[in-house]
C-alpha cells in the first residue's frame, strides 16, 4: 500500500489556488440542506479532512461549531481559524476527542482516499465513536457504476495569478481488481519573477464504492444508510454520478 501520509503536504501552498474554481459556498450550502432535510437537530460539526478550512469557515459563518480533522500539517497551516471553526492535525482513522457531535461529514472524496477494506472500516468506526446516538455520516465518494461507465481519462488543468503559473497533469490508471484509480499527478509551477519553475509529482490512488459494498461497511460499524444521492444536484445516483454523498445514520 501506497503511504498518502504527506500527498498534499508538497504543494499545500497552492492548493486554494489549484481548487480556486471550486464552489465551496454552494457545497456547504448543500450540506446544510443535507443536515436539515435528515434531521440533525444539533450545531455540532465533526470534519474529517478539513483541508484549509474552507468548508468550515463558512459552515461556522452559518451558525454551526465545527472541529476539524486533517493529515497535512502543511495544510492544517495554511488554514484560517474563526468563532466556530477550528482544526487540528490527526489521522481521521485514528483519532479520538472526548466528546460527541451532532454530525460527522467529510467532502471532498476523502473517504475514497481509504483504499483498503481496514482503513473504511477503521474511519466508519472513528466517526461512530465521535457522534451521538442517532448522529450522521455525511460523505461524499466516487461511485463504482460511473468510474466504470464513464472511465477516468487524463486531465490537464491550468491557472495562474499575479505570481505564479500552475499546470497540472492527472493521468489515471485503473486497478479493477482493487476497485481503486491511481492518478498520477504531475504538477509544474512556475514563478513569474525569475522563470524558476518546481516540478511535484505525486500519486493519489482513490477508491470507487457501490452501494451494496457501503452497506456491508455499514452494518460493520453501527450505521444504517438512510440517503445516497448525486453530490450537489441531489438526484439519484446513476451511472452517470461520479460523485455521490451518502448519508450514514448511527444506530
């Protein structure tokens, strides 16, 4: 297996602006729909994954305390704290809080970045650990019936700003067997003041779920799925949904 330990933490710097075209205000603004139309009475929010902080901030600005949970320390660095938002360093599979949250969630497609069967589990038990009884789940994955319908392709994505020019290569390669993609990104940056240009190349393998396999981890760690659904447009999910969020309900 692969060690993801520190993927993000070579280009953390540039990820806000690698992800700058993200819609981060429509996506907590999805989330909030999520915990209402699934009942979560409570404004205590657990993130698995927080990355710069993006998503908590603006859940914090809605009313919500969050706490959130990122590897990178580089990343943990790069984000902003606020009333009602904070994070720390920890491995989401492992980390443990002496208290319970109202919901778990965790965007992003980092719940796919657990390749083996030990790490979902060990993830679906840490979010179990850390909500109350009758708590939420809410993640978003890549789905099996669109990876293997649509199929990964390669990517290059370009960006830049007054200081600096980004290229960005995503070349997939699948792994059937193993239901997981690994996209190996090769990332070019260069600095308009002086031409110099770094060159980071890194490996993200990611896994793809159905849905009958996410029940079984499921009925493993104390959930019931209660909504699965096309992250974002809320419809259901097909062989055309990349990515879906799927709703998990503590027992």
């Amino acid at each position: 297996m692969k060690d993801k330990s520190n993927i993000f933490d070579a280009y953390s710097t540039y990820y806000n602006l690698l992800y700058h075209d993200k819609n981060y205000e429509a996506e907590a603004s999805y989330i909030l729909k999520v915990l209402d139309d699934f009942d979560c009475k409570g404004k205590s929010l657990l993130e698995f994954g927080s990355g710069t902080g993006i998503h908590g901030r603006l859940l914090a600005n809605s009313g919500y305390n969050l706490v959130g949970v990122e590897k990178s320390e580089s990343m943990v660095k790069e984000a902003v704290e606020c009333d009602g938002f904070c994070c720390f360093k920890d491995d989401i599979r492992f980390v443990r809080l002496d208290r319970s949250f109202d919901a778990v969630i965790s965007l992003f497609h980092v719940v796919s970045y657990q390749t083996t069967n030990d790490d979902v589990n060990a993830v679906l038990l840490s979010a179990n650990k850390h909500l109350k009884s009758g708590g939420l789940f809410i993640f978003d994955i890549w789905y099996s019936p669109a990876v293997v319908s649509i199929k990964p392709d390669l990517r290059v994505k370009r960006i830049e700003n007054n200081h600096l020019k980004i290229t960005r290569i995503a070349e997939p390669i699948s792994i059937p067997n193993q239901n997981v993609v690994d996209v190996n990104y090769d990332i070019f940056i260069k600095y308009k003041e002086d031409d110099k240009i770094i060159n980071i190349s890194e490996i993200h393998s990611m896994r793809h779920f159905s849905l009958p396999e996410l029940d079984l981890f499921c009925n493993n760690n104390g959930f019931i799925r209660v909504g699965a659904e096309e992250f974002l447009t809320r419809n259901e999910p097909g062989s055309k949904s990349w990515g879906i969020t799927v709703i998990l309900k503590k027992l």
